[in-house]
C-alpha cells in the first residue's frame, strides 16, 4: 500500500513545459510583406518578377518624369534633344483642360461653381450633414451654380451650354446622374421584386432594354435621334438630353446591383414583418432596405466610379469634358500636339484622384454600416 502510494506522487509531480519560441509578428511592414509578398514559392517567384520590371524601368521613368523634364512652358526646350517629359504643356493649357471652351474672361465663375459643388460633396459624405435640410442645401447649390454658370442675370454675361466644359461639366454630368439615379434604380429593383406583373414586366424590360446597348448608343439616340421625334419648334437643349440618358443608363445597372442585395435578405424576416402587422412599405423601409443596401455598398460605388469615368463619352456629342477638353486644348496648337501624353496624365491624375476618394470613402460607410455585426 505505501509503495503504490509513493508511485502515484511519483508519477503526479509537477513537469515544466519547456519554452517555445514566440510566434511570429501579425502586424507591421515585416509582417504584411511576409504575408503579401513572400507567403509561398510562386508569390515569391511573381515578386520576384515584378521588382525586377520595376527595377529596370521605374529609374527611367522617374528620369523621364522628374530629372530630364521640361516645366517651362516653352516648346523649344520641350523639343531640345534629350529632353524629358514636357509638363510645360500642363503650365500653357491648364485653364482650357480644366475650364474647356468657357469664355476666357470669365473663368472666375466656373472656378466658383465647381467650389460649391466639391464642397456640396464633402458636405453630403459627413454623417452629421444627412438630415432632411441636406435636401434645401443641394437644391440652393445646384441653383448658384446654372445662375453662375449660365448667366444672363446680375449683369453676367449669357453663356450657353454647349459652351461648358472640363472639369465642372465632369463633376456636373456626375453629381446629378448619381444623385438621380439611385432613387430610380432604388425603385426599379423592388419593381422587379413586384408581385404585379405589369409593374414586374415594366422593370425588367427597361433593365434588359438599357443593359443591352452601350452608353455611346444611348448617349447619340439622346443626342441626335430624340429631337427628331419631337414636334417642330420644341427643342430640348443637349446638356439635359445627356444628363438624362446618363442617369437611366447608370440606373438600369444600379437596379440590378440592388436587387441582388434584396434577394440576399431571408425570406422568414419579410414574413416576421408581415405577423407584427407591418405594411410592404414599413417592411422594406425598416427591415429590407437597411440591410440590403449595406450588403451591396461595394457594388453600388463601383458603379458610382463607373459613372464617374463614363462621362468622358459625352464627347461624341459635341461637349467638352476633362477629356474632350484636353483634346481641344491640343488639337488646336500644332506646337503642343506631340505632347499629348502629358496631358493624358495630368488628367488621369485628376480622375484618380475623384475615384480613389470615393472607393476609401465607400470602405468607411460599409465599415459604419458592419458596426452592427459586431455587437
């Protein structure tokens, strides 16, 4: 009995574990590469690769771009042998790229429209700023800016729209197309979900009609073949016509978007709604569309984006945004024609700049929007 005693006490005395080593860092630069870039033999291999481009071609570019560049807006020197890239083609035709064919003198008035709107923008992205009088502000804005852009009144020269470009017709065409068209697809994407067939049949020929053709196809039926089903004397002006084959083009797209994210919602928190007594409206305003559009916050700012650049094609129509603008500006100057490619990055900066603040800005709302997950 003592010896099977002293075995057990033995056998339960208390062994340390021997240290391990720590684990390896999750967070920091070293980390993230480890992860990102060496994480196995064909991530390494593709790294591998890539620095190598980047190494050969990058110290050229910068030398190109920076140390052999031309900022002088001086043709000579652009042409010099040797010479870099020409951004004095930047300092000699920015006022035309941004501001387009508006009447030199009075370029004091785009500049002030195109401030309002940006700051309009800011404005509606701060959370503290989405209260009903949201609504006043954007109609008091878009007011000051036809007033200063048109003119015609306080002494302000007439300038009509065919006239507008750049960078403001950019940021105008934009604005009003997504603003307009989220209600519109908003309320095409329940059409779709509509237990009534006309409304249901409706929906789904507008979506599959305007998804079937390209935006350049609605833009000219806008532009061109519109007017000519309109009774004579009646004109519509081209500015709106874009506007609005724009914003049902974008919407058709949204509403697709959107729809996906209704069919995401179970089915058994409709018929929950419908028990406590809730009509189809309180149902999608409370319960659907909150968690709908949370779900589908990626998809419809990728379509924002889209948007965003896709006004680059109301050219074809004869106005003139940041893109036709720059092809105005240099079409026009056979001494800075070869320099085209500077331009084309000037303004792909500027488009870059518009849509990577929409995309960290999209990440912020579906990080507001996931909060409640994680509760």
């Amino acid at each position: 009995m003592t010896v099977s005693m002293n075995a057990r006490s033995q056998s339960q005395t208390f062994v340390p574990i021997a240290p391990r080593p720590a684990p390896n860092n999750a967070v920091g630069p070293v980390a993230w590469v480890r992860a990102n870039l060496l994480n196995d033999w064909r991530t390494t291999l593709s790294t591998l690769i890539i620095g190598g481009i980047l190494a050969w071609y990058l110290p050229q570019l910068i030398s190109w771009g920076v140390f052999r560049a031309t900022w002088n807006p001086s043709v000579e020197a652009c042409r010099s042998e040797g010479a870099g890239a020409c951004w004095g083609v930047i300092a000699e035709k920015y006022r035309l790229i941004i501001l387009g064919r508006y009447p030199f003198e009075e370029h004091w008035r785009p500049v002030v429209a195109t401030l309002l709107m940006l700051a309009l923008l800011v404005v509606s992205c701060m959370r503290s700023f989405w209260k009903p009088r949201l609504a006043v502000l954007w109609v008091l804005v878009l007011t000051a800016f036809f007033v200063l852009m048109y003119g015609n009144v306080f002494g302000m020269s007439k300038v009509e729209t065919d006239r507008w470009g750049g960078l403001p017709l950019t940021i105008l065409l934009a604005s009003l197309s997504i603003v307009a068209a989220f209600p519109i697809a908003l309320v095409v994407a329940l059409g779709r979900r509509s237990n009534l067939p006309a409304i249901k049949t409706f929906c789904t020929i507008y979506v599959e009609l305007i998804r079937g053709v390209p935006l350049i196809s609605v833009l000219f039926m806008a532009s061109f073949m519109f007017p000519l089903f309109m009774p004579q004397g009646l004109s519509i002006d081209v500015l709106l016509r874009v506007l609005v084959g724009i914003t049902l083009f974008a919407a058709a797209y949204m509403a697709e978007v959107i729809r996906g994210g209704l069919q995401a919602i179970p089915k058994g928190q409709v018929e929950a709604a419908a028990t406590l007594g809730l009509s189809y409206w309180q149902t999608q305003r409370k319960i659907v569309l909150p968690q709908a559009l949370a779900m589908v916050i990626p998809g419809i700012m990728n379509n924002f984006i889209g948007l965003f650049m896709d006004t680059s094609l109301v050219t074809i129509v004869s106005l003139y945004e940041l893109t036709g603008a720059l092809g105005l500006a240099l079409n026009s100057d056979a001494d800075w024609r070869p320099f085209k490619i500077e331009g084309y990055i000037f303004i792909a900066l500027i488009y870059f700049v518009f849509c990577f603040s929409m995309s960290r800005y999209s990440r912020w709302v579906e990080a507001q929007f996931n909060k409640s997950k994680l509760r």
